[in-house]
C-alpha cells in the first residue's frame, strides 16, 4: 500500500501522520508531489517527484505516471485547486489500481464558490452565512460586512467592511467577490472524516484561537452537540467521501456555515492528537476495510504550533532540479 500524496510543500505533520499510519495499519511508501523542489515534505518522503501545477493539462497524467511507476494504492489530494480536476479523472486512477481519496466533483465544484455553498446549504435546511453578490446587497444590510473572492483559499483577499466607503472600495478591489454577514462569534472548524458512501465516521470540531495564513496556529478541541449535529446536517445536504472540513463561526448561540473545504485543513495534526486517526481510517478504508465510525476523541486539547526547519546542504537541492520525474531517493 504505497500512497501519494499531492502538492506536499509544507504538509510535513499530515505526511508524518500518513507514515505513522503505515507502520500501524499496513506496511507501505509515503511518495509526494510537488513543484517546487525545497519543499519541506519533499525531503521527508520516502520518494518525492515534481509535477507542473495543478492547472497545467498534464497534470493528471504526471500523477498517473507516478502511480504506475510506484505502484500507489492511494492518492490524497491536499490543495483545494486540484480536487475538481482529480474528482473528474477518478476511474483513469481507479484503472491504475489507486484509490482517489476526494469527494465528488460536483462536490468540489460546490464547496469551491462560497457563494454557491451557502445558498445551497440554505435550500437544504442548514444554518449558512447570508452572502451576496455584488449586485444583490439588500438596502438595509449593516455596515458591518465580510468580502471576499468568490473562490478563493487561505484568507487571501479576505476583508472586513466596516462602513459604506470601504464596501464600496473593496467591492471594486476584490476580484468577484462575494459578501457574507459578519459573524461575529468564535470561530470553528469542524473536522469530519466520511466514508465512501458520505456516511460520518468522526467529527471533531475545533475552535480557532488565534489564525496565521488562513491556518490555525492555535487552537483546542471542543465537545460541542451544536457543532457536532451542523456538521452532520452538512454531511446530509452535500455528498462527502473522505476528509472534509466545515468552517462557522457563532450567532449568538447557533453555530453557521461559512465555508467548506473538502480536503484535509491545516489543523487536522490537533485532530489526529485528539485521538480520531483520519489519516488511519482513509488507509483502512481504501484496503477495504470498514473503520468503526467513534465520536470519541480528547476534548480541550490544546495545540500550539511553531516552525520547524528541514536543513540540507546545497547539493542535496542542485540534484533535486530534474527536467521530470523524481526529485532524490529516500530522505
């Protein structure tokens, strides 16, 4: 069971989760994609190759030509930018003996424009933030407003409007943006790992308390029925296969979706502390076993994360340069 995992770069906690996972549950190579050839991950994986960006028409083939030559039993998309693209080849993977570890397509596509999102969790019942297009805001919406692009990812391009003048003015800056209430609560991702039918098998949510990047940088885990039943409610109005992760933030008491990403997040390391092994439950799940779905997992757990460095010399990095295929050998 060899997986690979895509678009790496710093992912070196989800990579060490996924080798843990492999000592544990079945023996097998972690192998990564990347392309930028500093990478950290890159030189912690048994075996890292370079691939052009995920928008490039070969992408695809690079990362089935990667499954061939390493015998991948599993790939696991990280980056929300490739997850359509991947989704829509699944049975060209499934044909090379991986298993696609994403939601479907249509799942991607949806979670991708957040305005789309929240009106389709509204149609479903779930509490979402109300958003607006830039054509579509009410007279007497607040002056106290979020915008953001329409799709988009990490917080980039994220602002707070704090009066008419700045609506004005970031509704010209921000590339097709989208505008949602401002919310005004404590900030939550909710972290749930689903089966191949949607099904959930664990839901972990966790409050963001301080933000860098678009990451947590600190945070804790909470026992939350509220948080736990939206996070369901989710699973029941969009089809879901594997890790997903739901963003909401608090009005006054009723926790309300703002985002979802379809993928591992940046915090799940506080997840995977906590007790509820995703990266586990996926290897089991493409061995085709049946993970036994457990809500149990330490509450007000604290994480509090730093840098940590990767130090090579510089031959290491010259050799790494290749025209195609692989990076280097073992780490």
């Amino acid at each position: 069971m060899n997986i690979l995992m895509t678009a790496a770069s710093r992912r070196v906690p989800l990579l060490q989760a996924f080798q843990a996972a492999l000592g544990a549950v079945h023996p097998g190579r972690m192998v990564v994609s990347d392309i930028d050839p500093s990478s950290p991950a890159v030189h912690l994986a048994d075996r890292a190759y370079r691939v052009p960006i995920s928008s490039d028409p070969g992408y695809v083939d690079a990362l089935l030509e990667i499954c061939a030559a390493e015998k991948i039993g599993l790939v696991v998309p990280t980056i929300d930018d490739e997850l359509e693209t991947l989704a829509l080849a699944r049975e060209r993977f499934e044909a090379a003996g991986a298993v696609l570890a994403c939601s479907p397509a249509e799942t991607a596509a949806l979670c991708n424009d957040k305005y789309r999102t929240c009106a389709h969790l509204v149609s479903h019942g779930v509490e979402a933030a109300r958003s607006w297009l830039s054509g579509e805001i009410p007279a007497d919406a607040p002056d106290l407003l979020f915008i953001k692009p329409r799709v988009g990812r990490g917080g980039v391009g994220a602002h707070l409007i704090r009066n008419r003048r700045e609506r004005d003015f970031f509704l010209e800056y921000v590339d097709n943006p989208v505008v949602q209430e401002f919310l005004e609560g404590p900030e939550y991702t909710i972290d749930m790992f689903c089966d191949w039918n949607g099904q959930p098998l664990a839901v972990v949510p966790r409050e963001r308390v301080l933000i860098r990047a678009g990451v947590t940088d600190r945070g804790r885990t909470v026992k939350s029925a509220a948080l736990d039943a939206l996070a369901r409610s989710v699973a029941a109005a969009v089809p879901f296969a594997g890790p997903v992760n739901v963003q909401c933030r608090m009005r006054g008491a009723t926790p309300v979706v703002f985002e979802i990403n379809p993928r591992f997040s940046g915090g799940i390391p506080l997840t995977i502390a906590a007790g509820a092994d995703f990266p586990a439950m996926l290897v089991q799940l493409a061995l085709g076993q049946s993970p036994s779905a457990s809500n149990r997992f330490r509450a007000d757990l604290w994480m509090t994360s730093y840098e940590a460095g990767v130090f090579l010399p510089a031959r290491r990095l010259r050799l790494s340069q290749v025209d195609r295929g692989s990076f280097s050998g073992a780490a």
